[in-house]
C-alpha cells in the first residue's frame, strides 16, 4: 500500500473525466465524489475498471449532463427506480448515485432509502476500506474524506464495517460473502469484531439468492489463494449452511486405533497446488470436489481400515446436482468437472501399479483432451507427508506422463475415432443396424486400447472380419 496526500491523489485523478464530472457537479451547486472500490485501489495499487461517482443531490441528473458533454459516441442508462445511472463512453464506465441513507427490514436485503448526505452514504457502505471518497469539486478537488479511517485499515490489512458489523450483516447479508472474497482477494485479516459478527449473524444468509452467493464465491475462486475463502467460511459457519457437502467432509473418525485423514483440510491442500500448477477456474472446481462422494463412501473394514471405494464414481453424480444448486453452469464446463472427478482415481491407480501401454491407452481414450489438467489435478492430490511415499508416486506420474506423449504420438488415442465405422460394418456384412454392428465396433476400440491391434483401417477391418466370422462359426 502506498500513503497518498492531496496532490497525489489530484495527480492520480488526472484523467479528463474526473474534472469533467467536477466540472457539471460545480455548474449544479453540488458535490460530486469519486468512492468505493476506485478510490481503494489507488492506495492499493490495483487496477480497477469501475468507477463509482456519488453526488450530494441528484446522481442521475449529474449523469445526464456529462453524457453531453463527452459527446455522442457516450452512452447513458437511467434506473429511476434505483436512483442510478451509468455513463459509459468506450472502454470508460462510470456509475452515478445519489447520496443517500437506508434502512432495512428483518426479512429482506432490499432497504427503504432516502435522500442522505456524503456521511450517510459513507455509513451504509459495507466496509471502511470502501467507504473513502475523494472530492471531484474545483475548490476541493483531491480531497479525501475518510470518516472511518478506511486508510488505517488498508495500512493493517484489515476488513472492518464503518458501523456496528451486527448491524451491517444483519441488514444486508451479503456483505458476509462480500467480507470473506475481500479478505480472500486481499490477502486481509477480518478485524476479530466483525468476524464474531459473521459467526453471529450467519443464518441471515438464507435470505440471499445463490446467484448473489455464488457470484462473490466465483470471484475468490478466481483470486491467488481460493483456499482461504473456504477455510474462512468454514471458520465462521458459512460454510455448512451454503455447502453442506464440502463442509461434510471435515472431521477425523478413530476406530481401533486407526484414523483417516480430515478431508477438507486434504481438500483445500489439493486446491492450493492446482492453483500454484496454474489451474483455471474450472480445474479449480474438479480440485474442490475432487473427493466430494467420499463422507457417502466412508467405511471401516478391520482388515483395511477406513476405505472410500467408488467415491469418484458417486462424488461424479453429485457434481450435477452440486452445479445445480449452487447456480454453476449447467453445460459443458460442468461435464468437464464431472469428467476430472471421475478420473481422478485412475492415474494414482496406474502409478501404484505397474505402468502398463494398455493401461494409460485406456487412460487417454477416457480423458481425450483433459488428460494433462488430469494429470496436474492427479500430482496436486498428492498431499502425504511420507515424502519417499510423495516421491514415489509423482516419479511414477512422470512415468504415466512419458507413456501417453509416446502412445499418442504412436496411436493417436486422444481423439479416437474408430478406424472402421458401423455403415462400413454393416455394408461389408450385410447387416442392419443391430446389436452385433455394436458389439463388433466396441470389440475394435478395446483391441486397439489393448494394443493388440494398431489403430489403423486395414488392421482394424481385418480384426473384424476375422471376429465375425469366429461369432458365427465359420
């Protein structure tokens, strides 16, 4: 974090725009501030495309006048019944409001709102290091007002609320989510008051939508170190109220002197190394719920011990329905997740054994073009503390890794296709569609996945025909 004075920040608001919009607030006899989230990320030095203007009067008729004055190619939106209004000119977008105060009802977030001053509106902002707001006006201009010593938090690395946090969560319980994606983001402690508020205040979360909850959760699972938003809503309670799947699997069980380990903590370490890997969003999401079906799996056998077995297979049908209530994307995005869960078993298998062509054939005809974020979510599930264990397993990793670049340059199995399709089967015996054109075409792939034969058309015709004609008898 850098220390700003009054000519730094007038230097950092030097762009046209901000004296324009000083400009028209001075023409009105009002005041005009730029806030929020724009003028934190200039003490933080991050960039930031949003900028939030609020006037001490009428946002919109402010709006209005400096969509004129940029000029045609300026676009203005008006939403009356918000009291907003969005300027966006190219790539610049502003957002216009009101200075206002608000007050809510126990059972909804949407508050009765009146006209405030700029204090009032600093008040009603979720945390101080988003309540700072930098005067535009001429006379005033780079003056910030900071009622809430916003900056000294920026300095401490602290989320804190403005005014009391039981009354900030209480009213609007989406600043929840909102106080752990910032903390996340951040890289901030939560001020330990306003953290006892999140832990007090945590049932208030059902009245928020899931699109509302799942859009901060996409935005700290998209942050440098998405562990720690869980590992915060675990912490304070969120976290089995909004996924009670994922918080199912925390928790250590002994039986006979023998324990398993605690699951979500695994989870979370396994979530850390794909993100370190440079795993997108997504495999991301396949790390989160890699071991989801194994609290649905968990059983003790005296002679094993704790066994999950099959839990990729159940942890894969819970994916969709996981996707579905959270208001994750229903389409191929989720298939992918789907995929990576069900796999994920399959190489630490293939590496605790021996590495056979057959196997990782197989391997690559079921992953086709995921099979590398398979393998990077694979050694990222590699979390013993036996580090000749860990040593063994990511040595025979990149065994399996040699062994598909070779098969597939030999093979080409990523994007099989059958060498000899079912019209050509049936044409050469005279068949209709039926049973036995599927029987003979799956016989093909599994002969090829085997290497008994190569993945070729002349090879593969002649395996068919030599197939059939032992089905039939001749």
């Amino acid at each position: 974090m850098r220390h700003l004075d009054r000519q730094q920040l007038t230097e950092l608001l030097a762009a046209p725009v901000f004296h324009l919009i000083g400009e028209v607030a001075d023409e009105m006899h009002l005041e005009a501030y730029v806030v929020g989230g724009y003028v934190r990320d200039l003490f933080l030095e991050r960039p930031s495309k949003d900028i939030d203007v609020v006037v001490v009067g009428s946002g919109i008729q402010v709006a209005r006048q400096v969509a004129v004055r940029l000029g045609r190619h300026a676009h203005l939106s008006v939403f009356k019944n918000f009291g907003t209004a969005q300027v966006k000119d190219g790539a610049l977008e502003l957002e216009f409001v009101g200075a206002r105060r608000e007050s809510y009802s126990h059972d909804s977030r949407k508050p009765i709102v009146e006209d405030g001053t700029l204090e009032d509106d600093q008040q009603r902002r979720d945390f101080t290091i988003n309540a700072m707001a930098v005067c535009l006006n001429r006379e005033r201009f780079g003056e910030l007002v900071d009622p809430f010593d916003g900056v000294w938090d920026l300095e401490d690395r602290l989320i804190a609320t403005p005014l009391d946090p039981d009354v900030t969560f209480s009213d609007d319980p989406l600043r929840m989510m909102r106080c752990i994606r910032f903390a996340t983001q951040l890289n901030f402690e939560i001020e330990p008051e306003t953290f006892e508020a999140l832990e007090r205040n945590r049932e208030r979360i059902r009245i928020i939508s899931q699109e509302r909850i799942i859009d901060e959760i996409q935005k700290f699972m998209a942050s440098d170190a998405p562990a720690r938003g869980w590992e915060l809503l675990f912490q304070c309670g969120l976290l089995e109220i909004i996924f009670p799947e994922l918080y199912a699997l925390h928790g250590i069980e002994t039986m006979n002197g023998r324990a398993h380990k605690d699951n979500f903590w695994h989870t979370l370490e396994v979530l850390t190394n794909v993100v370190r890997a440079g795993g997108d969003l997504w495999l991301r999401w396949a790390a989160l719920l890699h071991d989801i079906g194994k609290p649905k799996t968990k059983r003790f056998d005296p002679a094993a011990g704790w066994t999950f077995h099959n839990h990729n297979f159940v942890g894969e049908k819970m994916v969709p329905q996981i996707f579905r209530r959270l208001k994750l994307p229903l389409d191929d995005r989720m298939k992918y997740v789907q995929k990576l869960v069900s796999l994920h078993m399959r190489p630490i298998v293939i590496a605790d054994e021996e590495v056979t062509d057959s196997a990782v054939r197989r391997l690559l005809f079921e992953a086709g073009d995921d099979i590398d974020d398979l393998m990077l979510l694979c050694e990222a599930d590699i979390t013993s503390k036996n580090q000749q264990r860990k040593q063994r397993f990511l040595d025979n990793f990149q065994l399996v890794r040699e062994k598909l670049v070779d098969l597939e340059e030999r093979d080409r199995i990523r994007c099989f296709q059958p060498p000899v399709s079912g019209e050509e089967i049936m044409e050469l015996f005279h068949l209709p569609p039926c049973r036995e054109v599927g029987v003979l075409k799956s016989a093909v792939k599994d002969a090829i996945l085997d290497g008994v034969i190569p993945n070729e058309h002349d090879a593969a015709l002649e395996f068919v025909i030599q197939l059939h004609r032992k089905r039939r008898g001749n």
